[in-house]
C-alpha cells in the first residue's frame, strides 16, 4: 500500500511496519533487544556500523552514544512479534524517511545474518498514518502502548473488553519492549530513545497516563468514540 502523503515538518506521525507475509521478525529477546537498541543508535544523521559501536571502549552502554544530530523525534513505540509501532515528530525534510531506511536496512541485515536467510524480512515499505486530529493524537499513546494485550487476549477489542483487567495490567507493566516504562517513571537506559519535549503535554504526570491507559482497557468497544479511526490502525490483528 502507497502512501498518499508527503512527511511535513512539525507534524506528527504513527509510523508501523510488519514482516512480510506477516511472519515473526522478532523471534527472542535478543532479536527485540536489539532493534530497540537500533531505535537510539540510528537516529543521527551520521552513518552508523553497529559492530563498531560495540566494539567501541569508550562506550560503557550503547546508549553513552551521545545523541546530539537526532533524525527525528519519537515519542512511544512498542514492539510485537511481527510487526512494529510508533509515534514519530518529523523534526527536518526527510528525517524520518532517513531513519526508516537506516533502521529497517540494519535490523534486517542483522536478522538475515542471524537466521541464515536471504530476501525481504519487511512487508514493502513501511507504512503511516499522518496524525492530524489532536484526539487521535492523543489516542495512539494507547493504542501504541495496549498492543502487548493481544498476546494474552487476541480478541479482546473485537469481543467488546476484557474480563480479568487486572491480569490485563500486570502484563503490560512487565512487558519491556515498550516505551511503557518510560511513561510510569521507570528508571532506564532506554528512556534515551524517547524525546518527550517534542510532542503534546497530554500528561503531567505518570499517574496521568496510567488513567488514560486505564480508560481504554475497560472501555466497551461498541461504546468507543473513535472506532473509526481505531479501524484504520488495527491490521495487525
């Protein structure tokens, strides 16, 4: 599917990617650990070798790259197995652009190396959805952040809610591999990933953003306000 938009700058975007014939593209920890990583390290406009960075002693922690020429800023993300979310401020003319390729290039290169295999690891390009509506705006930060729900409960909007909200909760706040933590005051590395700064201050504090997730998991589907738009996101059911 191409897209029917230009990036603009100073505008917001929900940016997603699956695998091709939606396979897994993230198969262990590992695999996940290290697109994360790949989310701090390719966002500069310098070129980056990953194996240098590591091979590199000045730097106690991959996150010690210091982080000044970003290419973009973003704002959550959250990873699943095949597939890929989140919420980009196109901050300079084809900044994200710039940082898809070098992301989506690295990781799979790294995956087909790991795997020992050859050929597309990504369904086509990437694709996006330009955030023009301030709610839907503010939506995507639940969207984005709810994603891990469907490991446990695949049919749970589709079946109008969840029945155990509490083990719904506990799943999200010991899953890692989303910004999540990042919003609830955790400590971590990972946090440099984020530039809070550059988006809407929809939440003045981390018990904020916990009654905003809260909110959408026990809200009925048929009672949702933005079904719609909700619609247009989900294809990676």
């Amino acid at each position: 599917m191409e897209r029917k938009f230009d990036f603009s700058v100073d505008e917001f975007y929900h940016i997603y990617s699956r695998g091709v014939d939606k396979r897994i593209i993230f198969d262990d920890d590992n695999d996940r650990n290290r697109f994360i990583k790949l989310l701090f390290v390719c966002n500069h406009s310098q070129p980056i070798v990953f194996r240098d960075l590591i091979r590199n002693t000045s730097l106690k922690d991959i996150f010690d790259f210091p982080a000044d020429k970003t290419l973009v800023d973003i704002g959550s993300y959250c990873l699943m197995s095949n597939h890929f979310h989140l919420l980009i401020y196109e901050k300079k003319d084809g900044g994200i652009s710039a940082f898809m390729l070098k992301i989506l290039t690295a990781y799979s290169t790294y995956y087909n190396k790991k795997h020992n295999r050859k050929g597309k690891l990504f369904d086509g390009n990437f694709q996006a959805k330009h955030l023009v509506d301030d709610r839907y705006l503010e939506y995507i930060y639940a969207y984005i952040h709810l994603n891990p729900v469907k490991i446990i409960y695949p049919n749970w909007k589709e079946e109008g809610g969840i029945l155990d909200i509490k083990k719904a909760k506990n799943f999200i706040e010991n899953y890692h591999y989303s910004s999540y933590d990042d919003y609830v005051g955790k400590n971590r590395k990972e946090a440099k990933i984020l530039n809070k700064t550059a988006f809407p201050k929809y939440f003045e504090s981390k018990g904020d953003f916990q009654k905003m997730l809260d909110f959408w998991l026990e809200f009925q589907r048929e009672e949702r306000k933005l079904d719609k738009l909700e619609a247009e996101d989900d294809i990676f059911a």
